[in-house]
C-alpha cells in the first residue's frame, strides 16, 4: 500500500510492506510560520539548563529561500545541547542531508543533525564546529556524550555548509560539504527519529532537512 502526502514543502513517503515500512522525509520550513516554533517539531535538550528557543527565521541567502530553522537562544552553556526532533520519525538505514549555517556562539557554535534518536539522552549526532575548526561525530548514551571520529577542518561561520549521513547496519559514514570524513562502526542505536542539534550557546540556522530510508 502507498500513500504520498505533499504538503508545501514537507513530503512525506511511507511505503509499507509487511511489518517493516520505510519512508521518506524532505523538510524545507517554507510551510511554517515565520517567529513561531514548527508543529512537527519537538523542542528538547540533553544535560543542563534551560530549553533552548527554536524558531521559523527567514534568510534570503538559505538553500531554499526564504525559512530557516534557527535555534536562537545564548543563555545556555557548559554540558548542554539543544534538540529539535522531527515527530513521528522512524529511520533505520538512512541517508540524511542538512544545510546549516553558523551565527554566533561564544563558547560554541556550529551544530548538525541527529538520527536513530530514541530520546533526549540516546542518539546519534554529527557536527561541524567553526570555533574549534573541527567535524566530529558522537553517540549519546545515557547523557553521556562520546567522541566515535574527528577531523580537523576549516568550518566557516557566516555561510551555509552541508552535512550528510549515511548510516546502513552498523557503518556511518560522515560528509562535509559532499566529501567523505567520518567512517565508524557502532552498534549501540537500531533506528529512531532524526533532528537538529547545537551546544550550548550556538545560535545557528539549518534549512532543507532531507532524509531517506535506503533498505
Ligand atoms: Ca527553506
């Protein structure tokens, strides 16, 4: 059985096959209201302090003009990290793409997508950081936050970049601006909701969140 759904700029897929079904997901905030928070969204953080504050932005600059998803806040620091999960997601093998772009952060900045997300302490998340001029990708177990790879790289703020993930059986494989950095195995997460993440106080823009399930 199919089903397509389109609703202006959110498409949906689900193809079902028995008990196992996989779907596709294209997010580009073009059908959410600029200044407020996107229903399909659930707004979380893991570790210390406060919600953070997630909100419609418009850049005419952004891979899909005009809306943004930016997270603004600055008055969290320290062992923080801002979530913004795609409700009722479910990926297992998958090929995620996001474009983000660095505003400002003192004590961080930059940010990334998560995915195979069970809740605000498990899941998995990549992420490119102007201020250290590093890409890395981590699991989160429990609250705790483990480094799986890094790599040393220029990450520019002020432009927008792309992060892409594959991650089929236990293989994840990390991409900055197309070309191939990251390359782990790690069997802690099966499959889970995919979303977008920052530290601390990075105030940081993301726009065409494009994921797939791949088999
Ligand atoms: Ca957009």
């Amino acid at each position: 059985m199919r089903i397509h759904r389109f609703f202006s700029g959110l498409l949906i897929l689900f193809l079902f096959s028995g008990l196992s079904f996989g779907q596709k997901l294209f997010i580009d905030f073009e059908k959410y209201e600029t200044g407020r928070f996107p229903t399909d969204f659930i707004s979380t953080f893991t570790g210390n302090g406060i919600p953070g504050i997630w909100k419609i932005k418009e850049d005419e600059t952004a891979p899909s003009p005009s809306k943004v998803m930016a997270q603004l806040s600055s008055r969290n620091f320290g062992y923080h990290f801002n979530l913004a999960v795609v409700k009722n997601t479910n990926f297992s093998n998958l090929k995620l793409s996001v474009y983000f772009k660095a505003i400002r952060g003192k004590e961080d900045r930059g940010g990334g997508p998560v995915w195979r997300y069970l809740d605000a302490n498990n899941y998995y998340i990549a992420r490119a950081n102007p201020l250290e001029n590093n890409f890395r990708v981590y699991k989160v177990v429990g609250g705790i936050r483990r480094m799986m790879a890094t790599v040393n790289l220029k990450i520019t703020s002020g432009k927008w970049h792309r992060i892409d993930i594959e991650n089929i059986e236990n293989e994840i494989k990390c991409y900055y601006d197309g070309k191939l950095y990251l390359n782990v195995k790690d069997n802690t997460f099966k499959s889970g909701k995919v979303g977008l993440w920052t530290k601390a106080d990075a105030v940081t823009y993301f726009d065409n969140l494009n994921v797939e399930e791949i088999r």
